[in-house]
C-alpha cells in the first residue's frame, strides 16, 4: 500500500479523492495477483503522461517493487490458505520479543545467550512460561539427582 500511495502522488494532485479509488483499485488487482499489471500499467501510465524522472519516482519505485516481488505477492494462494498477508502482526510481535529487550544500547549478545532470551521471552508472551518452568524444574531433577541415585546407575553397586 505504501509503494501504491507514493504511485498515487506521481499521478494525482494532494487531497484529490481519486487517487484513493485509484489505489484502491490498484491494491485490489494486486490481492487477485495481478502485480506484474498493476507494475506494467503504473509505468505506461508516467510514460504516457510524459511525466519527468522527478515526478514519476513514486511510479517507478512502485512498478519496480511489484515486479521484483512479484513472485512473492501470491495473495490469492496465500488467502485461501489462510496465511496472513500483513506484516504488521509480525512486526509487532519482533518489536515486542527481541528489539525491546535485544536493542539496548551497549548490550552485546552472543548467538546462544541472544537465543536463551528470546525462547524465554516467547514463552513469556504466549502464556506458556509456568508449564515451561514446571517441565524444566523436572527434568533438572531428573538430570541433578534422580538419574545419579538409581541403583542400577551407582557404579559397584549390586
């Protein structure tokens, strides 16, 4: 939407209420998986409105992303799977797990510490850190104790 609203600006003057039909017309062809038109048309269109390298910059960046991301925008598939098709979910949830705890200045995190806190922290945000806790204490046990005062496991022992 962001590439489709920076297209708009190249074609529409600020505040005019086509360029939202436009864009949403636009947005809708590309969720039918229709990108490689919708790139092809944004830039028949600056051509054919002679715009100047300036003025159709939102158009070009726009054609250019549909058509190099083409491959990935198979919203039709991706719908009728029912996988989501926004990033703001998944941004989210990355700012909320590792940039605010991984982020801060001078820390430096090596791969497994980075790691250790990021499982832990995911834990935390899905509600599964008390029955995570319970299963670990319980296998720490079974690690530390119990696996070493079994008696087929003391050596000599008969």
């Amino acid at each position: 939407m962001e590439y489709l609203w920076g297209s708009a600006r190249s074609f529409f003057a600020e505040g005019d209420p086509a360029a939202e039909a436009w864009v949403r017309d636009r947005a809708m062809a590309v969720l039918e998986g229709k990108a490689r038109d919708v790139a092809a048309g944004t830039r028949r269109r600056a051509s054919t409105e002679g715009l100047r390298a300036s003025g159709r910059k939102g158009a070009d960046e726009c054609a250019t992303y549909l058509a190099n991301k083409a491959g990935y925008l198979d919203y039709p598939k991706a719908l009728s799977s029912g996988w989501p098709i926004v990033t703001g979910v998944i941004e989210g949830a990355v700012r909320h797990v590792c940039k605010d705890r991984m982020d801060v200045t001078g820390a430096r995190w090596s791969v497994d510490g980075a790691e250790a806190v990021l499982k832990l922290r995911a834990l935390r945000s899905n509600g599964d850190f008390d029955a995570y806790w319970a299963w670990h204490r319980s296998r720490e046990r079974q690690r530390v104790h119990e696996a070493r005062y079994q008696e087929n496991v003391i050596p000599g022992a008969a």
